[in-house]
C-alpha cells in the first residue's frame, strides 16, 4: 500500500523497494556476497562429505597381444594391420559364455554380475585389446581382470584351433582304412580259392584299388585341413596383467562436492534475495528506507 506524506498526500512508492527493478536480484547479492560465499561454501563441504562417503569403485586393467609381434619380418606392417583387426573382434570375446563360466567357476561370481563388471578396448592401430574389470575392492578388481584375460587367451585358443571337418574327415579316414583292409583280404581269398572265377578276382581287386584312391584322398583332405587351423599357443596372449587397480574415489568426491557448490550458489543466491526483500517489506514500519540500487537511483 502507498505510505502517507506527513503533508497528507501518498508518497510513490521507492523503486527496487516495494516494485523492486531488475537489478533488484543483482543488488541484493552483491549486498550479501558473504551469505552466498558461506552458503555455496557449506553445501561443498557437505556434498564432498557425502562423496566421500560413497562406496569407491575400482578398476583394474590387464592387456592381451594377438599374435607374436617381430619388427624384424617383412610382412610386419601387413600383420600390425590386420592383427588390429583381429583384437577389435577378440576384444569382444570378453562377454562369451565359456568366459564366464570360467570366471564363475574360479572367482564365485555369477553370469549377470560379472558380466556387468568387465569390459574390452582394442588400442587403436595396435594388435593390443585391454580387459577392464571393475569392483568393490582393489583385489577383486585385480583378480577379475586376471582371470577373466586368461580365459579369453584359452577360449580363443581352443575356438580358433577347432576343426569340426578335421574331426568328420579323420572319422571317414578311419572307415575307409578298415574298407581297404576288408578289400586286401577279400583279394587274397580269392586268389587262393581254387573254384573261384576270374571274376571276383576281378572284382575283388577293383574295390581294392577304389578303397586305396578313396583313403588317399581323405588322407590329403584330412593333413590340409589339420594344416589350416590356427596354432593352439600364441594366437593371444598376455602382453600384461593387471597388479594395481585405480579407485573412483577422488572423481567422485570432486563431482558431489561441485554439485554441493552449485546448489549451494543458488540457495545463496535466494536466500539473499529473499532477505533484501524482508527488509523492504520492514521498513516502512522501522521508518527508514532501504538503499536502491545504484542503476534505479536518478542521475
């Protein structure tokens, strides 16, 4: 409400008092830089309490190398190349099944968690993938990173070694062998059976010579495709295992204390305000008026 001259007549309201201008929320924080300082200084301290309270994450890296890296070879920038490429598909052999259950059967971690706890990252242009294990405490997160790196080198080792035709034509081998000896007997009764006619002879020896083409047939089928599979050692192997384990810690008490500092500035920040403003709504019953600011006083 207007105030009363002493003359009878309203005086106008004071500008930035009771229809405070803009500059009225700049003012009345600049007046109380102390308040906004201990405000946003407080609730930094209590945010840097409350990270530090939470429970610190650890990570632990072990580091895993494709193949056997010689400078020396002259195909070397071919297979720096293309081992890259193999450890960016390697990489993600960390989340395999046979990985896991390794690491369940050693460490008592389920699927889910473990899982959840590890991840790969190819370096890039190098034939080098990391496996990054998180957990609560540096020796989990070592020895998760460990285990699960080992089992990566044994699953790719055994996957990548595996010939499923290897296995099928070693089995045909084996039968045609046994067909070639039934067929050498067969010739040799027949040879010495006087009754018998040219030919069964004939035939006799006809199937020995199909069984002995078909067996040295699969004989070569069989050493090519053993010769094709990937060696069993060295394929990936470790290039380093994880010993230390880095913590969250201090990322995260820095990240909730700034936090603390925001809210702490914009609390501040009100609470100024809110004060200027209790001020002015109080002074026409204190009988003084309360300083404007400097950008609503006449020139």
């Amino acid at each position: 409400m207007p105030v009363p001259s002493p003359n009878g007549d309203e005086a106008p309201p004071g500008e930035g008092i009771f229809e405070p201008s803009d500059s009225f929320a700049v003012w009345a924080i600049g007046v109380n830089k102390l308040l906004v300082v201990v405000v946003a200084l407080a609730f930094g301290l209590l945010g840097a309490c409350l990270g530090y309270l939470q429970q610190p994450t650890y990570t632990a890296t072990a580091s895993l190398q494709v193949g056997q890296v010689n400078p020396n070879s002259p195909g070397f920038l071919g297979f720096t190349q293309s081992a890259a490429s193999l450890a960016t598909a390697f990489s993600r052999s960390v989340g395999a099944a046979p990985v896991l259950d390794t690491v369940e059967r050693k460490l008592q971690l389920s699927r889910t968690v473990a899982a959840s706890r590890l991840a790969a990252e190819p370096i890039p242009q190098a034939p080098v993938f990391q496996v990054i294990a998180t957990g609560p405490s540096e020796p989990a997160a070592v020895r998760l990173a460990n285990v699960a790196a080992g089992a990566v080198v044994a699953y790719e080792s055994k996957s990548n070694s595996a010939n499923p035709q290897a296995k099928s034509l070693l089995r045909d081998y084996r039968r045609t062998s046994l067909e070639l000896r039934r067929a050498v007997m067969r010739v040799a009764e027949v040879d010495a059976d006087p009754g018998a006619s040219a030919d069964e002879l004939l035939r006799a020896e006809a199937a020995k010579s199909a069984a002995q083409v078909q067996l040295e047939a699969m004989g070569k089928a069989y050493t090519e495709a053993v010769t094709s599979q990937a060696p069993r050692q060295g394929l990936v192997s470790f290039l380093a295992g994880a010993t230390t384990a880095s913590s969250d810690r201090k990322s995260t008490l820095e990240l909730y204390g700034f936090i603390g500092v925001l809210v702490g500035l914009a609390l501040g920040c009100a609470a100024a305000v809110l004060r200027e403003r209790r001020r002015a709504a109080l002074a026409p019953q204190s009988g003084e008026l309360q300083p404007r600011p400097r950008s609503s006083q006449p020139a």
